[in-house]
C-alpha cells in the first residue's frame, strides 16, 4: 500500500517537473539530460503499469490441471517463503528528493560558473579573430601594406641586403 501511494507522488511528481525549462535554457543541453529525460518517461510509464498489485496465483486451478499436484504445493511453499522475505521500499527510501535538489543546484551554479567562463573566453577570441581578420593578407595586399603590418619584418630584410645575405631563410 505505502509502495502505490509512494509511486502514486513519484508519477504525479515526474508529471508537474519541468524538462522545457531546463531544456531551453541558455545553452544547449548535454546530451545526458535527453538521455535522462527518456529515462525519467521509461520510469514513468513503468509506474503506471505496475502501480496495481498484481493479480494472486490460483494455486486450485494449477493443482487441477497438473498430473501430481505435489509440484504445484512446492511451487506454492516457495512462493509464500520469497513474499515473506521480500522486503519492500518506499520511493523515499530508494530516492531523496532534498539531496537530489542540493545536486541540482550545485551542478547550476557549476554551469552558470562555466557559462560566465566561456562569455569571457569568447570575448578573448573575438579580439583574437579581428586581430587576425586585420593582419590577413590576400591577393590585394601590397609590400607596402606588409611592412606597414610587420615593421620589424622590414628591418630584417633590410638588414639581409645590406649584409648581403641572399640566401638566408630559404
């Protein structure tokens, strides 16, 4: 009884969570949360289906279909010894929603940390292609444009002809 009222808060609980929220969040979701939201809908749908008890054996009915109803009272004593030691959990004790919450919000504010990260990281690479963008050289680009862009480029080759070194760097 306390199992189907425990999967009964687990379905209603899983039903109300919202997987468009964290989904459509500022950055795209890690391909584990997809993986975690199917699981969570594989759960759901197992708590639907075995919400109910299932239906007791009919032992009479096996006895009467059986050559040597000897079997089926084995059957049965096996049967009512697994029940008595099978223990039976509730979803609190398999799952701890205030851990799961104080998980949760820790792995946050480590994606909003590495988030902030990445912002500032894309401003350095920003700065870095415009940097690159400028100092590009193309069909139009002149010497002129060269040594106005690598002056210290300009020295050296300046310095190779008047030491007359022709062959230096090849």
């Amino acid at each position: 009884m306390a199992l189907r009222r425990s999967a009964r808060r687990l379905k209603d609980m899983s039903a109300t969570f919202d997987w468009d929220r964290i989904l459509k969040g500022p950055v795209k979701p890690h391909p584990s949360v997809l993986e975690l939201r199917t699981d969570a809908a594989k759960v759901t749908a197992e708590l639907a289906k075995y919400s109910e008890p299932p239906a007791p054996i009919d032992w009479a009915s096996y006895r009467k279909r059986m050559k040597d109803p000897y079997v089926v009272d084995l059957m049965e004593k096996d049967y009512a010894a697994s029940q008595k030691s099978f223990r039976k959990f509730t979803v609190g004790e398999l799952f701890d929603m205030d851990a799961a919450e104080v998980e949760f919000a820790s792995r946050m504010e480590r994606v909003n940390k590495q988030v902030e990260e990445s912002k500032v990281e894309l401003v350095k690479l920003e700065a870095l292609l415009a940097t690159m963008m400028k100092s590009r050289t193309t069909r139009e680009t002149t010497v002129d444009d060269m040594i106005k862009a690598y002056p210290e480029m300009a020295k050296e080759i300046d310095e190779e002809i008047a030491n007359h070194e022709w062959s230096k760097g090849i």
